[in-house]
C-alpha cells in the first residue's frame, strides 16, 4: 500500500490531501478535530507529479471556485459499519441541499441514532469531497464541524441556491 499526502493551498486555508494507492482517504484541514498522526499520512509528496494528488486539488479548486458541484474522484473510507452507512448517506446529499443528523437517523430506521450520526460525521476523513458540511441541527442551525463552523458556513454559502442569494437581497 503506497500512502502519501501533500498541502494543497484553497481559499479556506490549507488542507493536506492524503492518498493511499489509488484513492482519497483522507481530506484534512489544519487543526482538524480527528486529524490522523502524521506518521500515518505517508510520505509528504509535491502536488506535482502524482496524478491522483493533482486531480484533487484541481477538483478541490473548481468546487470552491463555484466551479464544481460534483467530485469524481476515488476515494475510500475505512470506518466501522455505521460510520459507513453514514457516510454512504453523505454522498448522496445533493449540491446546494442539507439534511439533519435526525434525518440521517431516521433513514438508518432508529430517530435515536442522531447523536451517533453526529459522531460519524464528525470523524468524516474525507471532508468537502464526502459533503459533510450539509448535515446542520434540527432547526437549520450550523453545529460542529471538525474544519470549523467557519468553513462550514462557507461551504454552505457557497452551495446555496441563487434565488436564496437573491432573496436575502431584499
């Protein structure tokens, strides 16, 4: 297994991109709630020259630049059983669309799960690229987010819909 990772610059700071073989496993920011040791990134590569490290930064780039709604990259994930049904249910939260963490439950068939889908979310390794930024409290309210509630709020402005944009206008 051929792990590496490398700093990528994007407009929310610097993130390390981490790869194993052929595949994303890994999308952190820097303080990252549940950042991995270093020592299980892999080698520290340049961007340059790994095909699948560039793909990401590329993508990473055009999704924050507005020019990107969908990531088409393999990625892998290797968490327990809820985590993945979690994060299966992640991937299939549309651009510019949120659910809850109760919602999220209610489809894994048990409304009482909520505080567990919140801690799959939270231990998301593949952030932005598995959307977990669009799961918010039961109200709409920003809840925790292990890049920050800042870069939260950026993602989510950045994926809402124009005639939402243009009624906060008025």
């Amino acid at each position: 297994m051929y792990t590496r990772h490398a700093l990528v610059d994007t407009v929310l700071g610097e993130v390390t991109v981490v790869a194993s073989d052929e595949a994303v496993v890994g999308v952190y920011f820097p303080h990252h709630w549940y950042m991995p040791a270093v020592d299980s990134l892999g080698t520290r590569v340049e961007v340059q020259g790994d095909a699948l490290l560039e793909a990401a930064r590329t993508q990473l780039t055009e999704y924050l630049g507005g020019d990107r709604t969908e990531f088409d990259l393999p990625t892998a994930t290797n968490g327990n059983p809820l985590q993945e049904q979690v994060w299966a249910i992640l991937r299939e939260i549309p651009y510019g669309e949120t659910t809850t963490y109760g919602e999220i439950a209610e489809r894994l068939g048990d409304k009482a799960l909520a505080q567990a889908v919140g801690q799959a979310n939270g231990h998301n390794p593949i952030s932005i690229i598995v959307p977990c930024h669009r799961v918010v409290g039961k109200s709409g309210k920003l809840t925790g987010y292990a890049g920050g509630l800042k870069r939260k709020q950026f993602l989510l402005e950045l994926e809402e819909p124009e005639q939402l944009k243009a009624a906060k206008l008025f």
